[in-house]
C-alpha cells in the first residue's frame, strides 16, 4: 500500500514538475564554482556529473571564480562540458588579500601554532583568504550584480542521483533564501570567539534578528552557547540579495572588524549559518535531499529504494551521512517542528 501511495504522489510530481516547465518562475541564477587551475579534472568531473544529473535538463550559466587567471585549457575544457554560458572570473586582489588593520605577524603566529594543534588548513594563509571571500565578498563581484541566486559547487564533488526538478524555481516560487543538503559540527578550536563576537553584534543590533528564526538549530540552551552545528557550505543554493542586504553586510564587517579570519580559522560555513540562522526566518531555509550529494568524507544517500530506483541514484544508502546521529540535519527539522523528508513524497511541488 505504500508503495502504492509512494507511486501515485511521484507521478502526481512529475506531472507537476511538467506543468513546471513551463519556467515561470526562472530567474536570474547561476551555478557557481570557485577553483583553482590545478582542479580541471576534479571541476570537469563535478560539472558532468552535474549535467547529467541537472543542468542538462537547464541550461544554467556557470560562473567560475579565482584568485589568479585561469589558463586556456581550464576555459576551452570546462566551457565545453556546460550546457549554459560559462563565465570565467578572475577575483580583485583586495578581496583575496588582508584587510587593513590585521597584524600579519600576530596571524602567522597563529598558522603556526594551530599547525602544530593539527587544526585542518590551520596552517594556511590562503585557506583563510578563500573563508573570508567566500564570507563576505563572493557577492560584491561585479560579475554577480545582477544574479538573484546561487548554486555552489565545488571540485570533486559527486551528484549521483538525479535532480528531478529546478531547484531555483522551487525556491523562487516557496519563499526560501537559503537551501543546504549536509549539516555538521564544526571544530571549535577554529572558531573560539565567533560565537560571541556573533552574540555581541545581535544584542548590538537586535533589529536584524527575524522573527520566526533557526536559533534552535545553533544553540541548545537558549543562545548562551553555540553547538556548533552548521550548514555544509560546499552544497549551497542561495539568494544574493539576502547577502548584498544591510544585515548580511553590518554582520561581516563586525566580523572582519575582530580579525577572526585570521587570528583563528573562522570558516564561511559557520559564519552562514549564524548569519541565516539570526536573520532569516526558519521556513526560509530549505533542505535538498535525494541529490546523492558527497563532498569528502560525507555523503548523501536516499534511504528509501524506490526513490534510489526513480532517481537513478548511484550511491550505497548505508553510507548515508545526512540522517546519520552525528549530522545536525535531523535537529533542523527536530526545532522547528517540520516534517522530516524522508521520503520524495514530502516533497510539495
Ligand atoms: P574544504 O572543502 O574546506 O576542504 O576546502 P577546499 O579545498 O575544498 O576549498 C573550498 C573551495 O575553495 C573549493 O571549491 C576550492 O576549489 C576553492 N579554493 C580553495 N583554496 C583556493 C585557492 O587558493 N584558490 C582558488 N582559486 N580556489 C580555492
Ligand atoms: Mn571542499
């Protein structure tokens, strides 16, 4: 019976999703990929795989973006493989760089001794230039003025099911402005004051707080602390003008004003999440499943056969990580009484 039902509410969704494409609700969105040269075959396999599984059905422009120019192999090979328009960004010194104020030798102290703490990247200086741009300065680039929404993705990555529907659209047409797939904890030792820098610019600013908001998902015990769950920033679709908003913006630069880029290890994942989680409402956020996502070590795996079956998945669901006790996903939806979408048949079209 309920294989039946799951089959009656699936073609009731594909014929909603026909209905669909009829793109009413496409907009300005772009995938986007910040790599470096030395990625071409990781990008290229990330980007068929996407195709096959996505944009192929699309046809989604994909920016890609770095911090040195990208040689004529990188552009010729990648611009083949995507069935959009490719764009190749090379990214403004200052947004790569340090900012004034930040005393470089107190920040290669740090490196130093955070490698000795075997703080992952604690070591290195780009990693940090990389966090800080993808904090606050992705969506300054002219490139992207224009641009409603995101999708990132990064080298290396794998899709191995099916994308069945437009994402964008869905997000478009429900009101959400940030959409993840993993949630983890993060390691506290890269980020022992962001909690409170965080807590200290909201008690500053307490106009920016949304109403219905995803505090529940960051802190256990009211706000006094961070659990440092936080969205997978490698699979993020999201809305550019909740970034290039007033909020968004005061938070960064408070941030940057502390120097935590540099004096610890602070990573755009948590920073994001504390940003939508205090300034968006929790019905704002939404969760893609079934994608087969994985970034290393994790990965995303549909449990149910006949969604693996329908979607053409190509992934063990025993190495599911997405409702795995250690992943946070499971408390997004615990906190804020949604219901969990275990299955395609939650999904409302
Ligand atoms: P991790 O996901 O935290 O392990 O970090 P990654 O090494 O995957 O880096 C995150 C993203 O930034 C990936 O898309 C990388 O390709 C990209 N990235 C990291 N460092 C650099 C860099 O120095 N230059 C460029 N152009 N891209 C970088
Ligand atoms: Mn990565």
């Amino acid at each position: 019976k309920d294989l039946t039902n799951f089959n009656n509410t699936l073609s009731n969704t594909v014929e909603k999703i026909k209905i669909y494409g009829d793109d009413s609700a496409k907009g300005n969105d772009i995938l986007l990929s910040l790599v470096r040269n030395s990625e071409l075959v990781g990008m290229l396999e990330t980007v068929k795989q996407f195709e096959k599984r996505f944009n192929s059905k699309y046809h989604y422009d994909w920016y890609f973006m770095n911090d040195e120019d990208f040689d004529d192999v990188f552009i010729e090979v990648i611009s083949e493989a995507v069935s959009g328009n490719a764009k190749f960004i090379k990214i403004p010194n200052e947004f790569w760089s340090y900012p004034e104020g930040i005393d470089q030798d107190r920040a290669s102290t740090v490196r130093e001794k955070s490698q000795q703490e075997h703080i992952n990247y604690g070591g290195s200086e780009s990693y940090r230039f990389m966090c800080r741009f993808n904090s606050g300065f992705f969506y300054k680039l002219e490139e992207l003025k224009d641009i409603d929404y995101y999708w990132r993705i990064e080298p290396n990555v794998d899709f191995s099911c099916d994308i069945p529907y437009d994402v964008f659209q869905y997000m478009r047409n429900h009101n959400k402005k940030y959409a993840f797939n993993m949630a983890l904890t993060e390691d506290e030792r890269t980020i022992p004051t962001l909690w409170n820098a965080t807590t200290d610019f909201f008690v500053e600013n307490p106009k920016y707080i949304a109403k219905n908001n995803n505090l529940k998902f960051i802190s256990d015990d009211n706000g006094k602390t961070y659990n440092l769950c936080h969205f997978w920033s490698n699979f993020e679709i999201a809305s550019l003008d909740f970034y290039r908003g007033e909020k968004y913006n005061a938070y960064f630069d408070y941030l940057e004003s502390k120097g935590g880029f540099f004096y610890e290890r602070w990573g755009d994942a948590p920073v994001h999440t504390l940003a939508v989680s205090y300034m968006l409402s929790a019905d704002e956020i939404f969760f893609v499943g079934n994608t087969g996502y994985f970034h290393h070590p994790n990965k995303d795996c549909p449990s149910d056969v006949v969604i693996r079956q329908k979607l053409h998945c190509n992934c063990n669901p025993g190495k599911d990580f997405t409702w795995h006790r250690w992943s946070c996903a499971s408390k997004f939806f615990d906190v804020n009484n949604f219901v969990k979408p275990n299955t395609m048949t939650n999904i409302k079209y």
